[in-house]
C-alpha cells in the first residue's frame, strides 16, 4: 500500500519533529516542550522494543534479528553494525507513523528519535522540524556518560575487548551524525548546533522562536528544560 505525501502531512498534522545525531539534547528539548505545550512526547528510541515484537523477517529482517550472544552484537564490524542500525531505522519508521496518527487524534505530539531527513522534509512543514547537531567533542565527551547508556557501557566492559567496542561505537556516532546533519542540510531543514560551550537555554529559545503554532499548556511547569543532558 503506497501514501502519498500529503496524506500522510494531513495525518501527522498535529506532530512537531526533533530529529538530530546523538548527544544533541533531542531529549531534553522534547521533553522541555512536552512539559510546557502540553504535548505527548514520543521516544522513538523508547518504542523500538515494543516495536519489535510487531517485527516479521519477511517484512522488518533487521528488526526481527537475534543474536547469538554480546559477543556478536558487539563484536560486528563498523560498517556491518552501522547498516543494521540504518536498517532499523527505516523499517521502524512506518510503525512509528502509525502510532503518532493515533496519538495526534487527541493532542499535540513530540517526536523524538532518528529519522529520514529527506523523508520528514516531505510530510512536515519545516517550522515544524528542528535538527539538533552535535559537534564532534561532544559525542567523544558525553556519549557513554548519558544515564541510559549506563547498562550498555557496562555490559561492553564486560566483554573480551571492551576499548575496541567503546572506540568503535563512538566512531560509528561520529560517522552518523555527519551524515545526517549533511542530510539535513540537503532537505533544508532548520539545524541547531550544540557545541561544548554551548547555552542550553539560548538553544531552546531559538527552537521554540523556529516551531509555529506552539499553544503553552495553563497547567504546565514553564520553566523545565532549562539544561541539555546530551540525549
């Protein structure tokens, strides 16, 4: 089944996008504006497991791959781990729409998480689409530090060569983020950089300036998301 684009742009009307590589505070700000607009933040990194019990290998196969062990997963090569990752991006993308046309029904959503620039670009009016990027120290600094790789930093010291893995992951990040923000860019989306020096609160004022049709929510706590944490 084919949708076009400005079908699917009517669907996801209500849905402001937060995309950008890691370490670029996709969570924090999502977070700030879910607590301030009253909106429903949407992790697309936090669904990827539900999602993956939908997963078939006919339909999803790198969503639906298991692994032997850490080892493997681990252990993989640079470009192989990449593509995978790639992969699970994509396949997800559809689930994710599904559930944002549902959640959008009733109220305002945040999406959070990786997506297609190119593909966001065509079913999103771009004051509703930031692209947060992170430069290079930042990831090297901040990347294993963040409270939710907490249980992977410590799983990877646990295997045969552990430095490897880290240095491999990092780079890896590295690599993704310029190629996204590069895409971006291409699909002329509004990009944020965050340096380490950076103001957290000047980035979310210039964010919230970006985004159209921000409604504040009577209820909510205004002054949340003051610091970015790197997620």
């Amino acid at each position: 089944m084919y949708l076009a684009n400005n079908i699917l742009a009517h669907a996801l009307r209500n849905v402001y996008w937060v995309l950008g590589g890691a370490c670029g505070g996709k969570t924090t700000l999502a977070q700030h504006l879910s607590r301030k607009y009253g909106m429903f933040h949407y992790n697309a990194d936090e669904m990827m497991w539900p999602l993956k019990q939908r997963a078939s290998h006919a339909e999803q196969p790198a969503m639906a791959r298991h692994f032997t062990d850490w080892e493997e997963y681990f252990g993989r090569p640079a470009d192989a781990y990449a593509k995978w990752l790639h992969d699970m991006e994509g396949e997800a993308f559809g689930m994710h729409v599904v559930e944002l046309i549902r959640l959008g029904a009733d109220k305002p959503v945040v999406f959070e998480g990786g997506a297609s620039a190119a593909t966001i670009a065509a079913i999103a009016p771009h004051r509703r689409v930031v692209f947060l990027a992170p430069d290079e120290d930042v990831v090297r600094q901040a990347y294993f530090e963040r409270e939710d790789k907490d249980d992977m930093y410590r799983l990877i010291k646990t295997l045969a060569e552990p430095q490897t893995i880290i240095d491999k992951i990092r780079g890896m990040v590295i690599e993704a983020n310029h190629r996204q923000l590069l895409e971006a860019q291409q699909a002329g989306l509004a990009v944020f950089p965050r340096g380490m020096d950076g103001c957290p609160e000047d980035m979310l004022k210039r964010v919230e300036q970006h985004l159209s049709g921000l409604r504040p929510d009577p209820s909510a706590d205004a002054s949340v998301g003051a610091a970015f944490n790197g997620n």
